[in-house]
C-alpha cells in the first residue's frame, strides 16, 4: 500500500470532517441517528426495522452486524461521533485506493474523479465510500493471495448492505480456490454470530427474517407513484426505463441480461491473471452493482463512480476522444448535477427521473465491451505495476 500526498489527500479527509460538523450544528443528521439506532435497538432487543418517529424519520435498511460498526461512533457525542463517522468511510475507501497497483499520479487522478460524490456521500452521512472499498479490498486480498482474509471482506459488505456479495466473484481470480472457500464459510458464521455478544441469538436470527421482509417493502416503495417518479431511489437503469420512458418493466427484465453481459468476459479464462483485466472487471462490478439496483439513490454513486475512475486509469494513452467524452459525461450529469452548482429543481430532475444513472449506464456498457474484446497486454501500460 501506498500513500499519495498533497492537496488531493488534505481535501479527502478535511472536506468530510468539515461536513460532519455543518451537519451536526444543523442538527441534519437523521441517517446517523438511524445508524445509531440500530445499536441501541440491538442491545435493548427492540426491533431494528420498525418505525421510531420520536427518534428519526424513516426506517433502518442495514443488517445486525451494522449495529457492532456503528457502536465505537454512537457511544460518543454526536459533535465527535458525527464527524470521525464520515472521515471512517472517506479512510476505508482511500486505504483501498492505495491497493490498487498504480503510481502515484493514477492514484491522483482516482482521487479527483471520485471527490464529488465522496462529498455527496458524506452530505447524506453514508456507509456508501466503505462499500466500494469492501469490494476493492476484497479483490486486492485475491490478488495478493491472501485467500484467508479476502472473503471477509465479502462477508461485511453482505451482512451490512448486500452489495458486498459482487466481491465472491474474485474468486475466480483465486489461485487457492478451497482455502477461499472455507474461510468465505468461516467468517459467514463469525459475522452472524457476532452481533449475539451484544445482544441474543433468537433476536439476532429473528432481526435477520425482519431485514429480509424490510428490504422486499423498500424494494417495491423505490418504484411507487407513476412508474416510481417521486422516490428519491431507483436512480438506476431501470428507473430510466420506467420513469422517463414510461416503460412498466420489472426488475428481473434487466438483471438477467445484465448478469449475462456481466458474466461474459469470464469466459476469458486466459486473462484471468492479467491485472488490466482484473481492474477493468473490478472497475464494471463497482458499476453494475449501482446502475442495477433499485436501491441506488444519489449518495450510492459514489461506488459507481469508484468504478469509472478505476476504468478510466487502465485505458491506453493517448486516452481516446471517445473515453474522455464519458467520462466528461460523468462528471457532469453524474457528479455535479448533486452539487449546487445547478439550481435545486434541476438537481431533483437528474434524480427523480434516474438522469444521473445514464452516464455510468454508458461506461459499463463499454467497460465491458473493451473486457469481452481487447487483447491484454501490459507492456505499454507503465504505470500499472507488474508483479
């Protein structure tokens, strides 16, 4: 691992405490009074998925085990707890960035794309920065062959979101398969069982049958109203299809062919080593796990922006017309339009009408045509690191 330096590191972690504290002396911090809850809720065996309006306005979404990472922040006043809670997930993501093996510069650059929407992340108070960086970290451990560990990191993405399942695909990048496999089944029965320390088993195993039922309401909400326009979620492909086009097609119609065209380039077998192959099917996992969920909200693209900016370092220089003009596309209609550098009305348009997927929709597409297309070679991409 290593450390970039300068004004990019300063602002990855000045901006987020900075925000931290605005929000706490706004009192605009209802996510983190929700991720608190579920702490204190686990501990005192009162259900984590129920309505508490006295408490926080809407409903926990996140597993039991969230209630042990949440616990060294909500012990702590929120002026403190608040703060070091958005600087922990901008930490986690930026650790993972430094696995990646790219100079210095690459890093940077890395850094730069992924800013805005760590910024917006961190104005919504989210775990999302932590999630890209389970499933970074989850195939960096693949690729050092440390089989032991890399599942764990699968695992916590699993228990806390969901999200972090996409990282059991490194192992077929795995040179010790069965080891992988135990140890995904090891720590599987850790993470559920550790949460009863603080609480009990049959609470623990009825608060999980309370998440999944949770998750089936929340999924169906995102798509309410008139073909889902008026949620704030579902800023996803199908969520363009459904409100802009007016299509009323399920979930499953576009998941499926998607899993296919995600899937396809591991028939590749012989690349399976190469590491512009493996950061570009990293880089389309980061992407498809957003761009392919109705859960997918503004503050979740921080994942899928993770993705592009991984993408957008493997391409050959001099970068092609066409590249940088998707990932101008990004930052714009993606990253900004969160900003308020646009007027309030539009920033909700880009959003309740799922415009801010299109961009990232684009660049999976062509992420995995290049995996599906391109000969791998490393010899002219010097700032990769060979091992």
């Amino acid at each position: 691992m290593r450390k970039t330096k300068g004004i990019p590191r300063l602002l990855w972690f000045v901006l987020p405490v900075i925000i931290g504290l605005i929000h706490f002396l706004r009192n605009s911090y209802n996510n983190y009074a929700i991720y608190k809850g579920v702490f204190y809720h686990l501990i005192h065996q009162t259900n984590l998925y129920s309505l508490y309006p006295n408490e926080y306005f809407d409903s926990n979404h996140y597993g039991p085990l969230f209630a042990l990472i949440i616990m060294p922040f909500a012990i702590l006043p929120d002026y403190i707890g608040l703060p070091i809670w958005v600087a922990f997930h901008a930490f986690v993501l930026y650790k993972a960035f430094t696995t990646l093996p790219l100079e210095d510069t690459s890093l940077w650059i890395i850094l730069l794309i992924c800013i805005v929407d760590l910024m917006t992340s961190s104005h919504n108070v989210q775990v999302n920065p932590s999630i890209a960086g389970l499933i970074i970290l989850s195939w960096y451990f693949v690729k050092e062959e440390k089989d032991f560990w890399a599942p764990l990191f699968v695992m916590i993405g699993l228990f806390v979101k969901l999200y972090g399942i996409v990282g059991l695909v490194f192992w077929l990048f795995s040179k010790h398969k069965v080891k992988y496999i135990y140890s995904a089944i090891f720590w599987a029965v850790v993470l559920l069982v550790l949460p009863m320390v603080i609480s009990s088993p049959s609470f623990v195993l009825q608060s999980y049958a309370d998440w999944y039922h949770s998750l089936v309401e929340k999924n169906l909400s995102n798509q309410t109203g008139s073909h889902g326009i008026g949620s704030m979620q579902d800023v996803s492909l199908m969520g363009l299809f459904r409100r802009v086009g007016g299509f009323d097609i399920s979930n499953v119609a576009f998941i499926v062919p998607a899993l296919v065209l995600q899937l396809a380039p591991l028939t590749r077998i012989s690349f399976y080593h190469n590491l512009v192959f493996q950061l570009r099917y990293l880089a389309s996992i980061l992407i498809f796990v957003v761009i392919f969920s109705s859960s997918s909200e503004s503050s979740t693209y921080i994942v899928a922006v993770s993705g592009v900016a991984i993408w957008f370092i493997t391409q050959d220089f001099p970068i092609k017309r066409w590249v940088w003009v998707l990932l101008i596309t990004v930052a714009l209609i993606t990253s900004l339009t969160a900003t308020d550098i646009f007027p309030y009305h539009i920033r909700q348009m880009f959003i309740i009408y799922s415009i801010k997927a299109f961009p990232c929709c684009l660049v999976w597409f062509a992420c995995v045509y290049q995996l599906l297309t391109d000969q791998y070679s490393l010899t002219e991409k010097k700032w990769i690191f060979q091992d």
